[in-house]
C-alpha cells in the first residue's frame, strides 16, 4: 500500500499461512514461495515483488528460511536479497536457484556476505553469475566464517573462479559441503583437478564435494584420489556425469582400501564397464568397511560387473545402498539383485530397482530412489525430502537441520 503497488497474490496466499502457524506459536518457520509449485496457482515473484517480500522479513523474527526457487528474482531481487541479509539475523536457509540473478546481482549477495554471520546454507543453483560473480564468491570465503553449505551448481563458473575456490578452501574451515557442478571449462588439461586435489589435502573440514559435469578424465580423478590419502573429513564424493572409464576406477579401488570416511560416492554417468565395476567389488567385498552407498546408474556395466557388485554387498554388512539403473541387465543380474532383496541384504528403499517374474523369468523395473533424485525438483504430493529419493543427503546430513 505503502508503494502504490498490486500485490501478488501467490505471496499474499503464502504470508496469510504463515500467519496461522506464528498464531499457533512456532519460531522457526521456512518460507516456501517457489514458483515452480503447480499445486496451487502461481504469479512468479519479480524483483519488485521481492523488495516488498524483504521489507516484511525484515521486520519478521519468526522467519529463519526462504526459498524463492524457480521465480524470476533477477539482480533487482539480488539487491534486495543483500540488504536483507544486512539488516534480518534470523534467516538462516536461503534458496535462490534459477532466478535469472547475473554476474552483478552475485557480486551484490556475496559482498552482504561479507559481514553476515547467521546465514548457514546458500542455493545459488543456475544462477548465471558467471566467473565475475564466482571470484566475488570465493572472496567471500575468506571473510565470512559462519556460511557451512553452499551451491554454486550450473552457475557457469569459469576455471579461474574454480580454483579460486579450491585455493580459498585450503584455508576456510567452516565450510561443510561445496556444490561446483558444471563450470565452462575449455581446458583439456583437467587443472581444476589438480587443484581440487590439493585443497582435499589441507582441508580437513570439507565433508561433502560435488563436482558433476566437470569434465573429469581418469587423471583428474587420480588427483583426487592421491588426496583422499591424506584427508580424513570428506564423506560425501560427487563425480557423477564425468567422462571416467576402468582405468580411473583402479585408483578408487587402492584408495578405498585405506580411506575410513568416504561413505558416499556418486559415480553416476560415467564409462566404469564391467572392469570398473569388479575392480571396485574386489575392495568393497574384503577391504573396505566404511562406505554405505554407491551409485552406478548408466555406466555401461553388463552382467559380469553388476552380479560382482551384487556379491560385494553380500559380505560387506556397511555397503547398504546401490544404485544400478540403466546398466545392461541380464536373467543373473536380475536373480542376484532380486535374492539381495529377499533375503535382506539389500533393503527395497536403498536401490532404484525391483524385480518381478514373468513366464518364469525375473526382471528387473526402475524405482524412483536414489542419492540426490530431488536436487533439480521436489514432489508436489508426498514427502519432499524422503530418505529413499535423497539418500546421499540422509546418509550425510550436512546442514539438514537448515
């Protein structure tokens, strides 16, 4: 009223909710106004709308999450976000992914960020902020020490601000989980690797790193795995949708024998074939007792590997989750895999398939689970964030609490 402005009603709806859940006395409410929600009729929050949004949450203690997802926030918004985290200390969850926010509007939330000390868990996913916005990120590194997960995902870092944010996490300890999926990278030499590697080598913070779409080649995961060795924090290895063959996975495999903390690894997308896949079952099976899940969906795995990987998991009681869709299944894959579930060595929720037998012969079907099946997208109906869908993340559970 105050601005002659039409409200939104999508906001007005959502507001009018939270006002029934502050009347019935809770003090810590998350602020869902995504605009990607088809169960309810949605106007797409614009940067005006959102000047207005943080003029109330500045006046509102009760809030401590927003996630504006899938709206179009723009760097307007991206003004508005950073003066809101320069005036509101109760918002700790804030969910910005594609909102069309550019370089400016990144360089604009980073430098809030540069004093803010409440804020534990930023999504910054398919933002475009480019490598300017990425370098201001990585100088927010170095000052702020209270941010513990942020996800820079599909924000088309360049390699620069890549390294830059592995040469600030050699020294930043309150980092706990870093997405940097899918830079531009137009090198052939896989430096960000090597860089990667020697930040896991001084870090002994650093719990979760997902480094999808990186254009990792069996060297760069040899980078990886040399620091792996010496680290002893990270639990949580995303390297899916890479361009790793079996010649990468026989440096996994030696590291697995000795590392104690890897419990979740993503392999997802990559070439390991049938080589892979039983270098790998040969050290799960006797030599390594600490991982709880590995997904091998779409690696071009047949039989031999898959019903090896089946075996592993018979005498390794830690290994409780596996993923295997979109290999090529034959009838012993699908016998072993279905006697797993039988028997109780491998539980329905923990992998994405299921058998059922027809005119005597078991098949395998795919099953929505997985480590991190709700990252792009969560349900409209159901459980948003069930331990089945996001294993990976409930295995994990950095910042989970946000």
């Amino acid at each position: 009223m105050e601005n002659s402005q039409k409200s939104n009603p999508f906001i007005l709806h959502i507001l009018q909710g939270v006002d029934e859940e502050i009347k019935k006395g809770l003090d810590r409410i998350t602020l869902n106004i995504a605009g990607n929600n088809h169960s309810i009729p949605v106007e797409r929050v614009t940067g005006e709308d959102f000047w207005i949004l943080s003029r109330i949450l500045e006046r509102t203690p009760y809030i401590n999450g927003l996630d504006v997802r899938y709206n179009l926030v723009s760097d307007v918004g991206a003004y508005c976000t950073a003066k809101l985290l320069q005036k509101q200390y109760t918002l700790i969850y804030l969910n910005l992914m594609f909102n069309d926010i550019g370089p400016k509007g990144g360089e604009l939330i980073a430098k809030a960020l540069h004093k803010n000390t409440t804020l534990k868990y930023l999504r910054m996913t398919g933002n475009k902020i480019e490598n300017k916005g990425g370098m201001c990120f990585a100088v927010m590194l170095q000052i702020n020490s209270s941010l513990e997960k942020l996800d820079l995902g599909d924000c088309d870092l360049g390699m620069q601000s890549v390294i830059a944010f592995a040469t600030v996490l050699t020294q930043n300890q309150s980092i706990k989980a870093i997405t940097l999926n899918r830079p531009i990278l137009y090198s052939e030499q896989e430096e960000s690797t090597v860089h990667l590697g020697h930040m896991l080598k001084e870090n002994h913070y650093l719990v979760e790193l997902h480094v999808s779409k990186h254009d990792i080649r069996n060297h760069g995961l040899k980078q990886l795995c040399d620091a792996l060795y010496q680290n002893q924090s990270l639990r949580y290895l995303d390297v899916s949708c890479n361009k790793i063959t079996r010649d990468g996975m026989v440096f996994l495999a030696d590291v697995l024998k000795s590392n104690t903390t890897l419990e979740v690894i993503d392999l997802s997308f990559n070439r390991i074939e049938n080589a892979g896949a039983k270098n790998l079952s040969e050290t799960l099976a006797s030599r390594n007792r600490s991982l709880k899940a590995l997904s091998v969906v779409s690696n071009s795995i047949e039989g031999e590997g898959l019903v090896a990987l089946s075996q592993s998991m018979k005498t390794n009681p830690t290994l409780s989750h596996i993923y295997i869709w979109g290999n090529k299944f034959d009838e012993a894959t699908c016998v072993a895999y279905s006697d797993l579930i039988q028997t109780g060595h491998l539980k329905p929720d923990n992998t994405d398939v299921e058998s059922f037998v027809v005119d005597g012969h078991v098949y395998l079907a795919e099953v929505s689970n997985g480590l991190k099946n709700h990252y792009y997208w969560t349900p409209s109906y159901g459980e948003a964030y069930s331990h089945s869908s996001n294993a990976g993340f409930a295995l994990v559970p950095v910042g989970q609490q946000l």
